[in-house]
C-alpha cells in the first residue's frame, strides 16, 4: 500500500516538474518569437518609412515639372496673345484708312453723280426742243412717227422671211421629194403583195331557211349555249341562207365561225355537242395561228423570234384594219423596211424584224389598256427582243421619241402599206366623218374663206382673205392646221395641206 502511496506522488512529483519544465521553456520560445517579431516589426517600419519618403520626394518631382509646364503654357498663350493683340491692332488701323479713303471716294462720287444730273438734265431739255423742233417739221408726234417707222420694217421683214421660207421649203421639198420618190419606187417594184378584203363580221352559209331554226333551238337554248361556249353574238335576221357572227375578237370569232359550220354539216345541234365543236375548233384555230406566225416570219426572213411573239403575229391573220389583214400588212411592211434599210445603208436585219412586229399589240389591244404600239413594245420587251427594235414599236406613231434610223424606216414603211392605192377602205360614213372633219379644222382657223377636202381626204385646200392674211400668215396657217390635223385625227397615209391667199382687182368697162 505504501509503495502504491509512493508510486504516485513519484509520479505526481514528477509530472509537476515536467509541466515546470515545459512551462518555461514554452515561455523562453515564446520571448524569442516576440523578439523576432519585434525586429520584423521595426525592419517593416523603417521599409515603410524609405519608401513613404521616396513616395514624397517623387509626387514633389513631378509636381515641379508640371508647375514648369503650366508655367511655360502661360507665357506662350501670354505670347501669343500679345501677337493677336498687335494684329488686331494693325486690323484696326487698315479698317480706319481705308474707312478714310471711302468718305474720300463717297465726296467725289457724289460731286461727279451732282455733274452728271444737271448734263442729264441739260440733254433732256435740249433733246426735248430737237424733239418738239423734229415734230414741227415733219408735222407727226414722236409715237405717229415710230409706228410708221415699224411698220415699214416689219412689213419689209416679213416679206423677206416669207421669201427666205418659201426658197427653203421649195429646195427641201424638191431634194426630198426627189429622194423619196427613187426609195419608194425601188421598195415597192421590188415587194409585191396580194391584199383581200375581209369584214369584220362572220358570214356562215346554211343549206335552207330550215336550218336556222334549228340553231336558234327550242326557247333558244342552242343559240344561247354557242353564245356562251365561244363568247360571241349570233344574228339569226331575214338574210336568206346566211347566219352572221359577231365580235370584237376576230380569233373567237373565226372559232365560232369553223364550230357553226360543222355545227351546220354535221346536223346534231345540241348543247353538249357545241361545246365539243367549239373547243375541237379553238384547237384547230390556235395551230392555225402558230402555223401562220411562223411562215410570216418565214416569209420576211425574220428568225430566231420568240414562241409567244410568234402566236401573237400570228393571231394577227385574224385582225384587219380598213380592210386591210394586219398579218399581211406587217410582212409588207417588213419587206419594204428591208428594202429601205439596204438602200440608206441602215441594219437590214433590225429593220426588217420592226417592220414585223410594229403592229403586234393589235393581236391584244382589245384584251389590253392602252394604244396598240405600248401594248405591242411592251409584250416584245417582255420576250427578249432587242431595244432597238422595242423603241421602234414603240415610235412608229410618235408616241415616243425615235432613237434609230430604223424606227424611221419602219414609220415610213408602214405608210407606205397602208396608204398605197387599193390597199385599204372606209365605210362611206367613217369617209364623209373624215372629209367632214378635215374642213371644220381649217374652217376654224380666223381668215379663213372657204374650205375645201379633195382626192378622196388625201388634200385639204384652204381659201383665205388675202386682206387679213399676208404671205407669212399664209406659211404658219398651213403649219398649224397640218399639226392640229396630226393631234386630232387619225388617217393612213399623209394629207396635203394647201392654203391660197389670191388678191383679185375686178372692174368693169361700161
């Protein structure tokens, strides 16, 4: 038990001395650290205080510099502004002379104005009495005087202008007549063209009378069906062995005209079977037209056209204009381009394929807004044709400017199919309408005496009082009526416009 007793409080005494032990010699550790720290402490302060003091001494620096910059930025704005002082000063000491000189100036202008108002004045007083002395000689006022003396001049100046016009005019139309004459003597012998004269309306023959009642049906159903399948009017009247077709659209007129006749032939005439009539016909009619475009480009050696340019100058065979079948007119039209064309040296080619096409919007006009050259310049644009050609479509009535020589040579090609002799007709009313129109124009026109239409519309001759109208007068009247017959009336061909002035003396010996 003492030895337990003992063994503890060994091991109590010994424990106590460690814990002695450790103590003190944490506590010695623990004075190195603080004095290592301690060290640092002072080293990382004197550190600090160098690089504060370097920190000071830099900002000073720079302060310094830039205190020696702003300082030398004053004395240069200081300088310079000393030199824009002087040379406003010296700005200041020019405007003050030169507003010197001008005081100057002003005093002697205004001396030289004051001399000048009274030699003013002493010429108009002097002019006045040459005037008054003038008048009492001559016995006539300054404004008698000056009118007679205009009149003269003017009346002298119109005679030699109306003399000058005259010998022009006689020279162009000598030269030009002549040059036109050998063109269109070699254009025509050198193209030859049958023209047929077709009508506007349909005739289709029928065996008897009997037949059209069975056309007309019963209530009118089969008329009224084949009006509708084809879209045109159907006149059933007293004509004997004749039904006539009806439409403005020659091509569905010619189908209706194809379907009736093998409606009539073949003798079933019925609703069902008219429409099969009808569209077997249509089909029949649009092989017709692209056929009859491809040999009118055959035949006026135009290649290398559209499809669709092509059925177009096709449906033309189906359009007459007086008379006169469209389709045929463009060939000749084109042949006589050509043969014009080669004679002045122009593209025989480009004028040539104008001349074909310069009427193709007739193939639409009905189905199209606007005049049948638009319509046509536009629909050959659309396909590819050259813009030559386009632009000559487009002119050959003036409705735009002519760019090529060969707009020019189609214009008067076509004038000449048109207008030459058998080539077209006019109904009587449409040819008095004409004739009528061609004298109210020049009737209408002040000093006029009487008017008169002569070669069937081709020349409108024009009376005038001599005494109201001089030679000049004369010149611009038959001017202005050709213009104003130009704007308001359409005619093929070309119309002369002659005015007469006659001064008669008539007496009598008694």
């Amino acid at each position: 038990m003492n030895q337990v007793v003992l063994a503890v409080v060994v091991g109590l005494v010994a424990l106590t001395a460690g814990l002695a032990v450790g103590y003190l010699l944490r506590q010695q550790q623990a004075n190195v650290q603080a004095k290592e720290l301690q060290s640092e402490i002072e080293r990382v302060k004197a550190t600090t205080e160098s690089q504060t003091l370097e920190s000071e001494l830099k900002a000073r620096n720079e302060l310094m510099k830039k205190r020696d910059e702003l300082e030398a930025e004053a004395a240069r704005r200081r300088a310079e502004a000393d030199k824009a002082e002087e040379r406003a000063q010296r700005r200041r000491e020019d405007m003050d002379r030169r507003l010197d000189k001008l005081e100057r100036d002003q005093q002697n202008l205004n001396k030289r104005i004051a001399q000048v108002d009274k030699r003013s004045s002493d010429l108009d007083k002097r002019e006045a009495m040459q005037v008054t002395e003038l008048e009492r000689i001559a016995a006539l006022t300054r404004d008698e005087a000056k009118a007679q003396l205009l009149a003269a001049v003017e009346a002298g100046a119109r005679n030699d202008m109306a003399r000058t016009i005259r010998q022009i005019e006689d020279e162009a139309k000598s030269e030009g007549e002549r040059r036109a004459r050998e063109l269109i003597a070699v254009a025509i012998q050198r193209v030859a063209t049958d023209q047929v004269a077709e009508l506007s309306v349909s005739v289709v023959p029928i065996a008897s009378d009997e037949m059209k009642g069975r056309i007309i049906g019963r209530n009118g159903r089969n008329i009224r069906a084949f009006e509708m399948a084809a879209g045109v009017n159907v006149i059933v009247d007293d004509t004997p062995e004749a039904v006539t077709i009806s439409s403005f659209d020659p091509v569905r007129r010619e189908i209706a005209r194809r379907s009736l006749a093998k409606l009539i032939g073949d003798g079933r005439i019925h609703p069902a079977y008219i429409e099969k009539l009808v569209d077997d016909a249509r089909k029949e009619v649009e092989t017709v037209i692209k056929e009859a475009g491809e040999q009118a480009a055959y035949e006026a050696g135009v290649p290398g056209l559209h499809p669709e340019v092509l059925r177009l100058v096709g449906r033309l065979k189906f359009r007459t204009s007086y008379g006169q079948n469209q389709r045929d007119h463009s060939i000749e039209t084109s042949l006589l381009a050509g043969v014009l064309a080669a004679e002045m040296g122009a593209d025989v080619a480009t004028a040539k394929a104008a001349g074909l096409l310069h009427d193709l919007g007739k193939a639409i006009d009905h189905e199209v807004e606007g005049t049948h050259a638009a319509i046509g310049a536009e629909f050959a644009k659309r396909y590819g044709v050259h813009p030559i050609i386009v632009n000559a479509i487009a002119a050959h009535h003036h409705e735009v400017d002519q760019e090529s020589v060969e707009a020019v040579i189609v214009e008067v090609a076509d004038a000449i199919s048109g207008s030459r002799p058998g080539a077209r007709r006019e109904s009587l009313e449409l040819y008095v309408k004409r004739i009528r129109t061609l004298e109210d124009i020049a009737s209408s026109y002040k000093g006029v005496e009487q008017a008169y239409a002569l070669q069937a519309g081709r020349e409108v001759r024009i009376i005038v009082e001599p005494d109201q109208i001089d030679d000049l007068a004369a010149i611009e009247m038959s001017k202005n009526i050709a213009r104003k017959i130009e704007e308001s009336m359409q005619y093929p061909g070309q119309i002369k416009v002659t005015v007469i002035r006659e001064k008669r003396a008539v007496d009598y010996a008694k």
